[in-house]
C-alpha cells in the first residue's frame, strides 16, 4: 500500500504549521510500516492543487490524505464534503483572495470524501484522541485543495481514494491567546489511526456523526 500524507506550509504569519509537522512525523515513524509519504503544499491557491496532482504522478499512492490547520478546533475533524466555492477570508501566501469564485468553473457542487469518514474518527477515538466529522472544511485553501483532490480522482485517478483532515493549533501557536491546541506528536497519533483505518476499510461504519450548525 503506497499512501501520501499532503500538510500545509505556515500561513497568515505563522511560523509553524502543525499539519506539516505532523505528516512528517507519520512518515518519519511508519515510512515502511505503512508505505507513507509525506508533502507540503504551498498555501496558495491553484499552485496547492498543482503540486499535489505532480506529488499523485510521481509517488503512485493508492491512498491521498490531505491534512491542514483548523485554528479554533479542539479535536481532529474529517472532513464529509468538499464544495465548488473559493471565498477567502484572508489573502494566501501569494497575496491572492479569492471571493465568491468557483474552484473548477462548471465542476460539481460538492464532492464527497471517498475515505470510511466515520471509521476514521471511530479509529482516533480509540486511540485516545478527541476526533470528529466535520461537515465544513471551509472556504479557503484547505477547501480549495480538497475539492481539487476529488476532482482529480473523478476525472484522471479513478483507482485513488482520498480525503481531508483538519488539526488543531500546536500548543507554541496559542501561547499568548486562549485557543485550544493539541501536541504534535498526538496528532501524529490521530493521523495514523486514521490512515490505517482508511487503508483497511473501504465501507464505513454507520454511526451518529451529523451535526444541527
């Protein structure tokens, strides 16, 4: 099994960003465990989805799990569903904001993950780690790179499965605002349940993960 891990360089000023810190550390520890490898993508819009599909051609991985920063979150969240819309808050790390724009003109509205969602979250909350689904991945380049992904697997990489997962600040990130954080090297952890379980299941678990807001 060949899966790549996609993490984020730092963003909007930071120094650090704790999903590339994380996937390098998942690949550090299971390279040859569980075939991973790890990439960073660019925080920019339209170049993040480039560098991933080049990553796609050169590593030939059977599983994709993009992994980017949810500030504000306290667990480690999948994601359910990528929508067609570009809406940036901030500029990217080119300058670039993006309002109201579509990813793919013409593309789909949504694309489901293609990862067992559910048993993802089951996964790192056996392991001990607060996780849940999300239904949002947002409107930013998190979003952007996710809906890129599956537009990838609908249309050039039929036999990938692929997904996303957002991770809390890292606890150096908060340190002068009350923001809830988690350790690196437990995100790690959460990662690699979540990657195992998406390589070992294909049907997901039919368990309580919607949410009313």
């Amino acid at each position: 099994m060949r899966i790549l891990l996609a993490g984020f360089e730092p963003f909007d000023g930071a120094v650090v960003n704790p999903s590339w810190e994380a996937v390098q550390l998942v690949e550090q520890t299971y390279a040859v465990q569980l075939g991973v490898r790890a990439v960073q993508l660019p925080c920019l819009f339209g170049k993040a989805t480039e560098f991933l599909r080049e990553a796609i051609v050169e590593h030939e991985p059977e599983v994709v799990v993009c992994v980017g920063q949810a500030g504000g979150r306290h667990a480690v969240t999948v994601e359910r569903v990528a929508i067609n819309l570009d809406d940036a808050r901030i500029p990217d790390n080119a300058g670039e904001q993006p309002i109201d724009q579509p990813i793919i003109p013409g593309g789909p509205a949504a694309y489901f993950s293609t990862l067992p969602v559910k048993a993802c979250v089951a996964a790192a909350r056996k392991a001990g780690i607060p996780a849940s689904v999300s239904q949002s991945a947002g409107t930013f380049v998190c979003n952007h790179v996710f809906y890129g992904l599956m537009h990838l697997i609908a249309t050039e990489f039929p036999q990938l499965r692929g997904g996303f997962v957002h991770v809390p600040y890292a606890p150096e990130q908060v340190l002068d605002h009350a923001e809830p954080s988690m350790p690196v090297p437990l995100i790690a952890e959460a990662l690699t349940a979540i990657v195992t379980a998406a390589v070992l299941l294909h049907d997901d678990l039919r368990l309580v993960g919607g949410a009313i807001h």
